[in-house]
C-alpha cells in the first residue's frame, strides 16, 4: 500500500504532518545550478546518479541542465526512470539473474541502456539475454580502481573482458566503470586526490592498452559527489556520476576543503521533518523520527539551525535530543527539520517528496522507485 | 509506486528474484505456537506488537493463537490493521498532532482503538479530537520504568495524569503503558530479571496509587521479546508486547539463557534471500543486498547455515562476504538467506513478504503498513 502525502500544495511547512520528507526547493536548483557551472569547463558530462533520488521528475530536471542522462544501482530503478520518460539510463552496477536480464533487455525498446559486466559468466548470460530479446544491449567492463568490492582488476584482465563484449553480435562494448565508493568520503581533500589519482592511473592505463587491441573506449564513468573534482579534470574520466550533490547529508558535510573547512559547493536541501512527541524530563526532548524514518547508516541525523539541540539516539520510531538550554527547549508538538546523515537510503524510507519553497509547500512528487531493491 | 512481488506461489526458492524478504512458514508457526504455550499458565495476555511485521495477515494468526489484539507505534499502522479486520488496537505509543489524532479517532469507529500519553497538553488534544469526532477515546498512562525516553515518572506524576484522563467525559482511563525498551537486548538473564524487577515494581506502586485514588488499572501493558517470561509471570502485568518472537533477529538470538546458552525459544523465520552479483577476488563475495536491503542498526546480518561465510560490511546496494574456504566459495548467481540484524527495519524496506514451507513458495502476503512513518 502506498501511503498517503503528508501535505498538499499551498500549505505552510509548520502544517506537514511528521515525519516527512522535504526538499528545500531553492538549495536544490541551486546544487543543480551549481554541478552544471562546476563540470561546464572540464568537458567532462554529468549522468547524474538516481539512486540517490529514485525520481525521473529529478533525473529530469537534471538533464534539462546538462546532465546526459542517469545512472542507477538496480533494474527497478531503471524501469521507473525510463517509464517516466527517461532516455539514457547506465545500470553502474553487475545485474544477475536470467529474469532481471531480460527486463533490462525489454526496457531497451524504449531507452538506451547499458549495463556493466566484471565476470565472464555473466557476459555471456546477458550475451543470451539480449539475443532472446533481439536487442543489442551496451555493456561497461566495470574494474576495481581501490574500493575493492566489484570489478576486475585493470589492464589485461579488463581487455580480456572488453574484448569479449565486442567480439559478441548481441553485445556492444560500451566502457569502463571505474567508480571509487571508498574514497567519496575520505575527510581531507589530498586523501581524496591521492585515492583518485591512483584511480585515474589505472583507467588511462587499461584505456592505452584497450586502444593497443583497437578497442575504442567511449565512456570512462565514476566519481561521485566527494571526488568529482579530480576526475572531471583528469582528462581521462568522461562521465561523472554523482548523485549526493542534489541534496548533501551531513555526513558529506564533513568533507574539508583545502583551507580546511566543511566543503560548501552544495546546500543541505533534504531534511525529516519531525515533531517532538514527548518531553517529560529535563534536558531530553523525544521526535517521532527514529531509524526507520531517517538513515543512521552514515551517522546520526543533525538539527537544522539549531546548535543547541542533539540527536543522540535512534530507536525503530523514536529518536532522541539532547536540548543544551531548558530556555529554548522544544515544546511537544513543534516540529523541527532533521539534516540526515545519509540522503540515499532516508529516501528510500519514504513513498513521497514534499517540495517546500519559502516555508510554503509548493509540490508533491513520488519517490518513485522506493523500495526498488532488485 | 508498489514494487512489484519477486515470486510467485509454486516456485522453488531458489528461483524467487533477489533481494527477497522471506519466511520460513514452518519456523514462523512454531513461533507463533511457541509464545501461545509460553504464555498461557501464566495469566497474561498477549497483545503483539505489530510495529515488526506490518502486516493484518500475521496479526490475524496471531489472534487466531489466543492473542487478544495488537499494539503499534504509528497512526498508519493502526489504520492498516483495522482496515484488514483486526478489532483491538492499542496505539503503545504518544500520538501528537491534530490531523493523526483526528485520524485515530475515525478509526474508533471501525476497531476498538486506545493510544497512550505522557503529557497534560497532549491529553487535552486527545480529548478534544474524541469531542470533535462524537467518541471516546481509552487512553493508557505511559510511565517510565527504566527506558529514559517517554513516560511520566511512575506514582504521583502518573496518578495525576490518570486522574485527568478519568474524569474527562470524551476519555477513558486504560491503565498503564510500562515498556522497557533498554532491558530487551540485555545478554544475561541476571541483568534482564533485574531491570524488570525494578519496572514490575514501579508498576505495581503506580497501580497501588491508583486504587487509593479509586482508579481501577484494567491494562498494565509492556515486556518485549527479551524480557516477557519475567513479566508475564509478575503478576503486575496483564498484556505482553512481544513483537520480534514471531522472526527472531540475529540480535535476539544473541541473548543468553540461565545456561549461558543462546536463548532458543524461537527459530529464525525472516531471511533476506540474496544473490552472489560479483566475485572477482580470492576470499571476498559480493551480495546484492546492502543496506537498503537489510537493516544494519543491531549489527550485519549473518548467512544461514553458512558458518563460512561472513557478512562483513554494508553499503547501499552491496554486501561484502568475506569467504573462509575457497573450495566452497559462492559462485555467482548462488542464492544465499541473511539473517537480519533487525527484523523490524528490514521488514520495513520490502512490499512483499514471500511465504517458503520446505524451500517452496506458498503465498505472498503484502507488508500492507510498509512506510507507515506517521
């Protein structure tokens, strides 16, 4: 069952019913405005990660800033994106299972697809896919440039791979997937360019020898909302795949930047709104926004624009405050915006956005592929 | 938008799509039967938490085993439950906010619905939404035991709050709310029989002051999974809150019984079944079910039957196994169960629950209260 909005259009913010969640209209254009400004000069392309979003209204709106499309984790993801008109969609990720396969062969009669490969089996089982749907489908080599998770290794053993793809009638070889998750969030900035300088190394490397066995490599795609910097410049990475920079958590507000302070490219546009539920002692106020309604994966959610107030526990439906002053402590009932540690799985908790513009709702939008896991 | 069900009934289960939330329906009535025995010599009822499955099917085999209704945290629950029949609702939880409270009270209509309170103001709001909707509302006093969350303190505070419910005309005094949410997950039973100790005694001070004051306490209403055998037979509380014994969690089963055993009065019913999508290095396998996929707020989930193999970290789409013995390692496409760390959350993040008897599928049942944040 769907749940019902939290709010409709015209009402004022301090009427949404808690937990919800909000984007800050205004912060979003301008992370949009500012991810287009900052790529314009590198050459480098956005396709911008949906899994941060699951919405094609958002994919959308990024492309009709420059974005070239999107990228994804999960076929689910896909089908949203494309059946809400969406026309250019990168599964980054292996997709295993002969019946995912063929709904990504399926979805291809309505959208460019592609997808990405780092096993041989599964070269050959998406091979079969796609030649039972009588479609060509685009396959990325994806290798391990320091996560140390999925991919194969670079240099031959990705060109062995390549090589494979483009030998197959039923397969175009689309790439390489070198994204580095581990890095995105390494808290200095000459962490990150040494972690991505040891990226881009191994992808101008396995690109020279694709090239030496006359395979052209038309996209090198990564980076994400922490790196993207260093791979837009580095004249070897084409595609940028951030996602995070729509709505920045505040565990990516811990990134520093050279001079050392909090990185401040993007705004935090994405909060929980919650209302104090309960505030029987000193000192302690309780939000009807526990772990089930805000990620704490990444850390704990922070209180927006007031310092004064900690999270300092999450239960199932419950979630803590410590309040510094019993002056301005919150009162039952007030509601207070939560900046999630983790903007990509809170999403995910919930089946609607509300778009809020001056303290006033201006829309309502799906968070379409919620729940959308294989 | 719902996701669509991963199988269907009469598939075997390793062709259910991944990642999958399923139940062992075997080990799930042997839970249910388990807790009906447990429970019976001693007096209390059971009113099982319905926070953890979501789901008005399970509640109903619930009440078909002698419990006598249900509790939830959230509105929606609530709603999602009486909507699929099940007539005894207790909000275990404070309600705040002028359009939940109305919602409530609709529901009053349809279900015997009460909910809990642990503030003057709130209980006014309560009575005005039950004056509003021509009903009255049973609401039950949640007193603090130990928890340091909600709750007025047990005695006085909590036998004015009564007093106030009492003699309102639109309300009904219900009796006391007395849950010990920090006691369930104590290991030994030493520490968990202590700190009910104190709770069955701040209770039965509480129902004592009552009764002085003319207050008749129909409901003392708590315990969880990990702490129930000591206050159902305390002979202070009348209702059991048990949520988690009809799936167990890895979590639980790490609790000791007064052998120093794990406790094993209930089986592992939920799993998460999951698919090998990568496998590209000696000693590591890669899941297709992270965080999103399997709540991790209680600790990683743990593979079925495989001592061998370890979940080892978490992202959003991925899950690292760490391999012990190459001859055995999973190949891609294997099919693999994860005990969740926390069954509650992880229900949470799936539409559908797939039903397995002796590894075939034998129903779908929908997570009807799935998002059910408000």
């Amino acid at each position: 069952m769907l749940q019902m909005p939290p709010a409709a259009p015209g009402m004022q913010e301090e009427d949404i019913d808690t937990p919800a969640l909000v984007i800050d209209l205004d912060a979003f254009e301008s992370n949009l405005d500012a991810m287009a400004a900052l790529l314009a000069p590198t050459g480098a392309k956005l396709r911008a990660h949906a899994k941060t979003h699951k919405s094609p209204i958002i994919a959308k709106l990024q492309i009709a800033r420059g974005a070239i499309g999107n990228c994804v984790q999960k076929v689910t993801e896909a089908e949203v994106l494309a059946w809400g008109g969406v026309s250019n969609i990168l599964v980054s990720n292996e997709v295993v299972g002969a019946a995912k396969l063929a709904r990504l062969c399926a979805l291809s009669r309505i959208a460019q697809v592609s997808v990405c490969a780092d096993d041989e089996g599964q070269v050959a089982a998406i091979e079969a896919a796609a030649a039972d749907a009588g479609i060509r489908m685009t396959v990325l080599v994806e290798i391990d440039v320091g996560a140390s998770r999925c991919g194969v290794a670079p240099g031959p053993e990705a060109v062995a791979l390549a090589t494979r793809i483009a030998e197959s009638r039923h397969l175009i070889f689309g790439g390489l997937q070198a994204y580095h998750g581990s890095a995105q969030h390494k808290r200095t900035p000459g962490e990150r360019r040494t972690l991505i300088g040891g990226a881009v190394e191994a992808s101008r490397r396995t690109v020279e020898q694709l090239r030496q066995r006359g395979l052209d490599c038309p996209i090198v795609g990564g980076a994400g909302t922490g790196t993207f910097p260093f791979e837009s410049t580095s004249g070897v990475y084409t595609e940028m795949q951030a996602g995070s920079y729509v709505f920045m958590d505040a565990d990516y507000a811990r990134n520093l930047d050279e001079a050392g302070a909090p990185v401040s490219t993007f705004q935090h546009a994405l909060f929980v709104l919650s209302s104090v539920m309960s505030a029987t002692r000193p000192g302690i106020a309780v939000l009807d926004a526990g772990h089930k309604a805000v990620a704490v994966d990444s850390g704990l959610p922070t209180v927006w624009q007031r310092p004064d107030l900690r999270y300092v526990s999450a239960s199932d439906e419950h979630g803590k405050l410590d309040v510094a002053s019993e002056t301005a402590a919150p009162k039952v009932g007030e509601k207070l915006r939560l900046v999630p540690g983790h903007c990509d799985p809170t999403v995910d908790k919930f089946d609607w956005y509300v778009g809020v513009r001056k303290g006033r709702v201006e829309c309502l939008w799906p968070v379409a592929a919620r729940g959308g896991v294989s």
